[in-house]
C-alpha cells in the first residue's frame, strides 16, 4: 500500500513563503500522478496543483497561479508544494493525493485520486 506523508506546514505571516513535501513510501511515486488538494474551515476540500508521473504536465488552480509551483523527485520519492507570497485565504490543511496510472497526465479531479496523506496544516496571519 502506498502511502503519503506531507510535512512543511506553519504559521506564517501575510506574503510569507513555505515549502511543503509529500514522501512516499511503499511503492515508487514514477508511477503515479500526484497532486495537492487543500481544506480550509466550513469549505470544501479543493485541487491546487497537479502533476504528471515525469513532472513534464503541470495545472494550478487559478487562486494560486503565479504564487504556488508544484514539482516532483521522484529519485526522493516526493512531490514539491512552493508556495509564495501567501495570503490568509490559503489558510487550510493541505494534502498530497497519488494516483496510480499508465498515462503520463496531470488530472485536478479529486475523484482520481485513490491515496492520500493526512495532510499539514498552513495558516497564515494577516
């Protein structure tokens, strides 16, 4: 079974910046599309980023675009959240997904994803 584990999550500060990571374990993250999803308070839990098995296929959500990058090592078995210029809007717990797949496509759809960390908290202060 392969499972996930993000860490990186903090209190920050309006226009502060974080790194956050997902390690995989179990099996190798190669064959799998990964993404970011994220969950604040009363809201639904929504996509933020994607990428592809070789990391050549990325999507941001539009609310983070040009602030949030994703990448992935797959040599490290981890996926990469960059978050810059942090708004308190971003504020949620944030969660990395792995979907198992033959294809080498970024998919934002939460219902593809099969396998997900417990997630890390973000909160930033205004």
């Amino acid at each position: 079974q392969l499972q996930l584990v993000e860490s990186g999550g903090d209190l920050v500060h309006t226009g502060g910046s974080l790194r956050l990571s997902c390690v995989g374990s179990g099996y190798s993250l190669d064959a799998y599309g990964l993404a970011w999803f994220r969950q604040a308070p009363g809201k639904e839990r929504e996509a933020v980023s994607c990428i592809s098995k070789d990391g050549s296929s990325v999507s941001v959500a539009d609310s983070v675009k040009g602030r949030f990058t994703v990448s992935r090592d797959n040599a490290k078995n981890t996926v990469y959240l960059e978050m810059n210029n942090l708004k308190p809007e971003d504020t949620a717990h944030y969660y990395c997904a792995a979907r198992w797949t033959i294809h080498n496509m970024c998919h934002m759809s939460e219902s593809l994803y099969f396998f997900w960390g417990q997630g890390t908290q973000v909160t930033v202060s205004s």
